[in-house]
C-alpha cells in the first residue's frame, strides 16, 4: 500500500552577522546536516569562473567524438589495405596508394602528389595514404628526457 | 638564436612551429619544436590532433630509447618553421606538450649548433 508523505511546512529564519557573512561562508544546517553554504559573492564568482574553466567544453566532446570516428574509419580502411597487400606488392611495390570505401582509387611515387590528387577528387575526408613494402617502417625516438626535480 | 633554457635542461635547441592541417589555413597553433636528431619522425602533442581536428592516418610502430615499443598513428599537416612552410609532412602523436622536430623535417634545413655558446642557426637553403 502506498504511503502518503507529508512534510511540515517550516519557516526558517536566519539571522546573520552582515560583516560575517561578507567574509566567509555561513554553513545552513536542517536538522544537524549540514544543507548549504552561503559564501560571499567574491568567493562565488571563483567558483563560477573556476566551473567554467574546468567544465569540459562541448566542442571539445565533439572534435573527441569527430576524432574517434575517423579512427573507426581509418582502422577500417588499414584492415582493407592489410587484405590487398598480397596483390598490391605484385602491382604497386614501393609505391604509394590511396585507399578509400575499402578500394584502391590512386597510386603515387610521390605521397605528396598522390595527396594533392586524392584531395582535389575527394575533398578533405578520411582516407589511408601508405607506402606498399614488404617490411613494416619503424621509427626510433633515441632521445631520452630527464625531468627536472 | 640562444639555447633555450627555461624548456630544456641543459639547455638545448628550441623554434616556434605553427602546425595547420595540410592545405587547410585555420585552424592552426604555435607551439614550441625541440631539435631532436634522434628523432627518426616528428612527433605532435596528442592533444593537437583533437584542437585541429586532424584525421588519422596509417599506424606505425614506435620504438623509444629503451626499445619500448608502441604503435601510433600517423597524421598529415603543414609545419611553419621560421617563415618556412613544409607542406604534408607525415608526423606521429604521442601524449607531451612540445613538439619534437625529427631528422625528416630537420633534413630541410642548415642547421650550426655552437655549444659553447649555447647559439645556433638554422635556416632554410
């Protein structure tokens, strides 16, 4: 069975100490917790301006959003490349191709003029551009950093 | 130039480098590129990547000093270094603040380091 709560209607009065509560914050208690603290307005516009600064922007979340779908994209159009690789180095070693929908649509001896093509045809979107060899490149970072104390 | 000598300890080689999305003029950022020749590749603050909106490319693998090895993503962008423009240059991102600048775009340049002095040069044939 359903209960019916009902809440006395209380007025509360607060008396303040007008230099006190223009230095620091009053804390409100209801029933011996502690419910809301009264601060003075200096002290709350640096709490606004604090919030602002480390709320996370909306436009970040979305460039974070755009990002982790061009990831989807490329991860996809890497695993199509893995899958032609095979036939590519037969017909395309050493070269560079351009991969788009899980298809080869240019190839280059040069990456930047195989760039500027595949850009002009189709806009600024999400492609894979990589070079056919055999062997995987790996770069080397040598450069170790000590962190001062 | 001088050494810089607030960003590195010992002091070492640092230029101002605007970084724009290949063949895109904005949106762009200045930040400061640290000369490294042990650099195979140049590499750009992960956080770039998100503020230009910079779509990925092929991974590649990563090996650090001590051999570690990670594997990264590869992005196309345009690199302003002192009045001189490096169009799709193919750079790695990896979570720090500075900008490394590697063997591939430090090629481009004649750079003279004079230790003693902690000065250098670096300019464009």
């Amino acid at each position: 069975m359903a209960k019916i709560l009902k809440e006395s209607r209380a007025v509360y009065s607060v008396s303040l100490d007008k230099a006190e509560a223009l230095t620091k914050p009053v804390v409100l208690k209801r029933a011996g917790r502690q419910v809301a603290a009264l601060v003075p307005i200096a002290e709350y516009a640096q709490f606004v301006s604090w919030r602002k600064q480390h709320r996370p922007s909306r436009k970040r979340a979305t460039k974070a959003t755009w990002l982790a779908k061009q990831e989807r994209i490329m991860n996809r159009e890497f695993a199509a490349f893995e899958q032609m690789k095979p036939a590519l180095l037969q017909s395309h070693k050493d070269k560079w191709v351009a991969i788009h929908n899980g298809e080869l649509v240019d190839s280059d001896a040069d990456d930047k003029l195989l760039l500027e093509r595949v850009d002009s045809k189709f806009g600024d979107i999400t492609m894979l551009v990589t070079r056919v060899t055999e062997t995987e490149r790996v770069y080397h970072v040598n450069s170790p950093k000590l962190v001062r104390q | 130039m001088k050494y810089n000598t607030r960003l590195l300890h010992p002091p070492g080689t640092v230029v101002n480098v605007t970084i724009r999305p290949t063949r895109r003029a904005n949106p762009h950022r200045t930040l400061q590129g640290e000369l490294d020749t042990g650099a195979d590749i140049t590499i750009i603050p992960e956080s770039i990547t998100i503020d230009l909106e910079l779509a990925p490319n092929e991974p590649v693998l990563m090996y650090g000093y001590d051999e570690e090895e990670s594997e990264r993503a590869t992005y196309r962008v345009d690199l302003e270094i002192l009045g001189y423009t490096l169009r799709a240059v193919r750079v790695v991102a990896a979570p720090r603040a500075t900008l490394l600048l590697g063997r591939d775009v430090l090629a481009h340049f004649i750079i003279t380091l004079d230790g003693k002095a902690q000065t250098f040069e670096m300019v464009d044939p």
